[in-house]
C-alpha cells in the first residue's frame, strides 16, 4: 500500500517582477554597510600611547635643557646635546621601521601590478624591482625589448627569480643542518624549542635580506605572518622539502642524529619549507605552474 500523506498547503513563489510597484516602493531600503575602518583599536590605543609618551617626554626634556640654560651654558650646551642625541636615535629607529614596512607594502605593490593585465605597468614594476638586483644592468635592456606582457613575467620567473629561489634553498639547506645539530646539543626541550624559533626567525632575515629588505622589529613580525600565509599558497615546497630532507640527511652522522631524535628531521625539513615559503613572501614575482 501507498504512503498516504498528509496535505500540505503549497506556498506559491512570489518573484519580484509578479509584486506591483506600490509595494515594491514601500519596502524598507537596507541601510549601506558600514565603510571598514582604517585604523583598528589596537593600532589607535598604540599610536595613542606613543604620542602621549614621545610628546610629554619631549616637552620635559625641553623644560630640563631650559633650566640648564640658566643654570649655565656649559650644563646647557651639554644638556642639549644629550637630548638631541638620544631622540636623533629614537627617531632614527622609528624611521627605518617605517622604511621596513613600507618596503614590504611595496613588494606587494609591485607583485598586483606584475599580475595585472596592464602591460605599461607591469614592464614598470619589472624596472623597478631588477634595478637594485646584481643582475639588473643586464636584464633592463631585455625588459624593455618586450612587448609581451607574458613575456616579461616568463623572463622574471627564468631570471632573477630562480636564482633568488636557489639561494633561499641553499639557506633553508643550511639551517636545517645548524637546526639539526643544535638539537642535538641542547640539553633540555625547552631551550630547543627556542633554539628552533630563533633559527626560523633568523632564516626568514636571510630570506629577506636576500631580496633586499632590512625588516626591524614590527617589519620581522609582519613578515613573519605573511611567510606563515604564503606557506599554504607554495605549491611545490612538499617536494623541495623531500629533497632537500634528502640531501641534508645524506650524511652518515646526520642520519645517526635524526635517528636518535625523532624530533630533528621533521625540524630541519621545515627549515627547508620555511625558506620555501619566506622566498614567495618576499619575492614580488608572482609563482608560476612550476610552483
């Protein structure tokens, strides 16, 4: 026997086109999204603190050198001296930060404008970008002979890009080697620990020194996050891991270590990933199918 079920009443589609225009005029109009604030909270309380901090800091030193002055020009002069010296060195220090952050701002930059469509554009990014590199010289006059868009980023990827890349391997290479041995000779889990997030902290520095940024200490933590999201979006750092895992653990004693420490080979093969992915966050080139 059939399932009898129980009638229900069907609810007709309504479209807008079937709704006269009187209502379609009374419905209530959604209020626009609200504009995404440039300045977060964090960055305002910060920004905040510092001026309150360099400001009233600043208005007592100018009060202090004042008094000296009075006091005498010799405590005057050498008050003065002091206080221009030590804010020379705080504003210098704040000066090359903001150079490191907007260095990076310009990597990413340059990698929208070599991934747009805009040939003018991209040909300007790629001047712009080998001008500083050692190979430069003779790669500008081959840029400006292209006149394919396509072209340029092929000449980039097989250029300077690769060769970029090979250098980031042959650092990854090494810390591995350095992460391993380091292992091996700390005595307690926690210094390894730190032993290991110093060295990947230095690593990422040679990465990026290697592509001509000079990160400080807010420019290190900024690419720090956009290494560890590039290490997703790197399609071929599994199989440079693999083989340079290989080749790091090639040696007898190296291999003797890694089998005594479970920990040391996994270790040394992230160095590896993590040159991998320190490259694509520094590079403004953007990857290719090779990955």
């Amino acid at each position: 026997m059939s399932e009898i079920r129980p009638n229900r009443p069907i609810t007709p589609r309504i479209e807008a086109e079937d709704l006269p225009a009187a209502r379609l005029e009374a419905l209530p109009d959604l209020p626009d999204p609200a504009p995404r604030r440039i300045w977060s909270m964090p960055a305002l309380v910060g920004t905040g603190a510092a001026v309150l901090v360099i400001g009233l800091s600043g208005l007592e030193t100018v009060n202090f050198v004042a008094d000296e002055f009075i006091r005498g020009a010799a405590l005057g002069w050498a008050s003065l001296g002091v206080a221009v010296a030590g804010f020379g060195l705080v504003f210098s220090g704040f000066w090359r930060e903001a150079r490191a952050l907007g260095a990076l701002q310009a990597v990413d930059r340059l990698r929208a404008d070599l991934a747009g469509t805009d040939a003018k554009r991209r040909v300007r990014a790629a001047r712009q970008w080998v001008r500083d590199l050692p190979e430069g010289p003779a790669l500008l006059p081959a840029i400006d002979a292209i006149n394919d868009p396509d072209a340029v980023l092929a000449l980039l990827r097989s250029g300077p890009a690769l060769a970029l890349r090979a250098r980031a391997d042959a650092l990854g290479r090494t810390a591995a080697i350095q992460t391993m041995a380091g292992i091996a000779a700390m005595p307690s889990p926690g210094l390894t620990a730190v032993f290991v997030a110093w060295r990947g902290l230095r690593l990422i520095r040679q990465v990026a020194a290697l592509h001509g940024l000079r990160p400080g200490l807010f420019g290190t933590l900024a690419l720090v996050r956009r290494t560890a999201l590039a290490a997703g979006a790197v399609a071929g750092a599994e199989m440079a891991a693999n083989a340079a895992a290989h080749a790091v653990l090639s040696s007898p004693v190296l291999q003797h270590l890694a089998g005594e420490m479970a920990g040391a080979g996994v270790a040394a093969r992230r160095m590896v990933v993590l040159a991998r992915a320190a490259e694509v966050a520094c590079s403004p080139v953007p990857p290719g199918s090779e990955g």
